[in-house]
C-alpha cells in the first residue's frame, strides 16, 4: 500500500521534502497547480510564457467545451495572472 501526503504543498520541491521528512511515498500537489502548472516542473515561468499558457488554455477550453459557460475556465486563467505587478 502507498501512503501519499496532501495539503498546502506550494511546488516539486515542497512535496518532495514533505514526503522525505514524513517518510511517505509521495506527495500530491493540488491548489498550487490552478493557473501554475510549472510547480510541477520545479522551475519558475516568466511573465511572457505564463500569459502564453493563460491563452492556449482559453482557446482549447473554447475549442472543446464550447457550449459550457466560459466561467468554469476563469478560476484556471485568474492563476496565470498571479503575482503580476
């Protein structure tokens, strides 16, 4: 059986200490992902690619789920944007 942790986990490498310290056998990352998907990655994404990703995003949610109301999407696109000055 596996034993996984969850909760509050910000990127990689906060899940992967979390894990370690805890002794589990992974870690999931979830809220921290919303509009973020490099904390995945480890590393940061700039202001250029995040804005890029915001609209890929915009245009595929449109693209395949058209006939849903765009606000489902806007929580996803609202995290792309965090953290801007």
């Amino acid at each position: 059986m596996l034993v996984l942790g969850n909760g509050d986990l910000a990127d990689r490498a906060d899940a992967v200490a979390r894990a370690a310290s805890r002794r589990l056998d992974g870690a999931l990352i979830g809220r921290a992902t919303v509009g973020n998907p490099w904390a995945l990655s480890g590393r940061p994404a700039g202001t250029a690619e995040r804005l890029r990703a915001a609209i890929e995003h915009a245009e595929e949610f449109e693209q395949t789920r058209g006939g849903r109301p765009f606000v489902a999407v806007r929580r996803h696109l609202h995290g792309y944007c965090r953290g801007f000055e």
